[in-house]
C-alpha cells in the first residue's frame, strides 16, 4: 500500500481501536446521565470523520456530522439548568425487599 494515501496514518495510529474505547466510554458516560459522556461521543464522530476521509469511506462523514449536531443539542439540553419548580424528566426508582417499588421526584 502506498504511504501517501493516508491508510498509513489510520493504521499508525490504531485510530479504529481508538474509536472503540472512546464509543465504550460513552455509552457508559451517557448511561450514567454524565454530560461528559457527549463530549466523548463528539470525539469519537470526530475520529470516525478522520477514518472516513483517510480511507475513502465517504458515508462516515455526513453521518457523523450529523452526529457532532445530535451530540451538541443533547450536550447543551443537559447542561442548561432547569427552570424553578419543574420537575425532572425521568423519575428514580426504587425497589424496596419483597418486590414492591416506589417512584422518588426530585
């Protein structure tokens, strides 16, 4: 393979394990409502864009820019405060022993 055709970079750089361990940290982030979780995923999209344009897989662009837009709405819905007197979007649950459970506000 010719080095100047920029497959060499993404292989020298290990950039598809890297995208693995970023898209892992992310969903783990996400799962756990940490708005840090978007942060990884944007540079995740980011990686996968390079990948896309060093190796000619064109369709990994616009997809993931599109991501980067989904991920930056999310990003700022998080981080923006809630109004006084709203109440969160998803209750916590808690199961008590014995099976029965109870919803928790707040």
């Amino acid at each position: 393979m010719n080095r100047n055709d920029g497959f060499s970079l993404v292989t020298a750089l290990h950039l598809d394990y890297i995208s693995c361990l970023l898209t892992i940290a992310s969903t783990v982030l996400v799962g756990r409502r940490m708005w840090q979780g978007w942060v990884v995923a944007g540079l995740n999209s980011m990686v996968i864009c390079v990948i896309g344009l060093r190796t000619g897989q064109w369709g990994l662009v616009p997809a993931n820019v599109f991501c980067l837009a989904i991920y930056a709405y999310n990003l700022r819905s998080w981080r923006t405060p809630a109004e006084p007197g709203t109440q969160p979007a998803a209750a916590e649950m808690t199961v008590h022993p014995g099976g029965s459970s109870s919803a928790r506000r707040g």
